[in-house]
C-alpha cells in the first residue's frame, strides 16, 4: 500500500538526516548556512529527548543520541506499521 512506503520513506529520510549530521559534526561547517540549519532543524527534535533519556553518556566523549535515536526511530516505525496494518486489514 502506498501509505506504507509514504511511513517508510519518511523514516528513512529522517534516518538518513541523522547520519548526514553526524558525519557533518566530524567536519568544520557554518551551522547557520540554511541547508546545515534545516538538518539540525529536522533532527534536533529527535536528538534532543534521546539525549535527555540517555544522562549517564552526557559526559563521554563521543555522542550517541543518534545511534539511539536511529534504532528508536526503527522501533516507531515498526510500530507505526504494525498498527496500520491491525486498523486496515
């Protein structure tokens, strides 16, 4: 069904926007030009609770909010799915 790939592509581009900006974090960038501003825009709203969720890596080095989020965003998509296909079928 069409309303299935529309969910599946959503997530993907949302998925792909989350390795997008880990991979700009490990470059020098303006994050005020508008294509940085529009993924952090996009994928801060992700990012921000995982973070939040997640308070005993605040202080390591590295962050993985978006290996959470990415993985999290598997699990709502699966969800999603799930129960659409219970309500349509």
């Amino acid at each position: 069904m069409i309303v299935f790939q529309i969910i599946n592509v959503a997530f993907e581009v949302m998925r792909g926007l989350i390795v997008v900006r880990v991979i700009l974090s490990y470059f020098r960038h303006d994050p005020q030009k508008p294509v940085f501003r529009f993924i952090y825009d996009v994928t801060e709203p992700i990012l921000y609770p995982v973070r939040r969720m997640i308070p005993l890596f605040r202080s390591a080095p590295v962050d993985f909010s978006p290996i959470f989020a990415f993985f999290l965003l598997y699990l709502i998509e699966w969800f999603i799915i799930r129960v659409l296909q219970l309500i349509l079928w």
